[in-house]
C-alpha cells in the first residue's frame, strides 16, 4: 500500500508452504521421504489437469511452515 510517496509492507506471520514441479513423482517421494524423512502427507491431483497428481509432504503432523508440495510436470 502507498502512501504520500512511500511503500508501507504488510508483516507477514510466515509462510504456509512452498510448490515446485518435478519431472518424476516416484523418485520426489524416494528423496524426500525415503532420504530426508519427510513424511507425505497428501496425495492429489490437480483439480485443472487431473491426470497430473499433487505430492504434499511435510513433518510428521503437517504443521503449516513445513510442508512443501509438488505437481508432476509433463514428462520429457
């Protein structure tokens, strides 16, 4: 928002989650469950594109701040 020629930012409280596309939707789950202990929390598809699944991994309860998803992109 701006006011008399200065930016006034808006504080935030975190952030709920990041998104990412990956190639190979096996080898995602592989790495960031099998290897860095992420537990898949969800697994979807996009609503627009439903043959393209959503990969939702995070901690253990899926707490907002640790989870980070995932749409598999188009294979090359």
């Amino acid at each position: 928002m701006k006011r008399m020629g200065m930016v006034r930012l808006q504080k935030t409280t975190g952030i709920h989650h990041i998104t990412a596309m990956v190639n190979d939707a096996q080898r995602s789950i592989d790495f960031y469950a099998g290897i860095l202990g992420l537990r898949l929390v969800k697994k979807t598809i996009n609503f627009d594109r439903p043959e393209v699944y959503h990969l939702y991994f995070g901690n253990e309860t899926g707490q907002p701040g640790s989870v980070i998803t995932f749409f598999r992109g188009q294979s090359r």
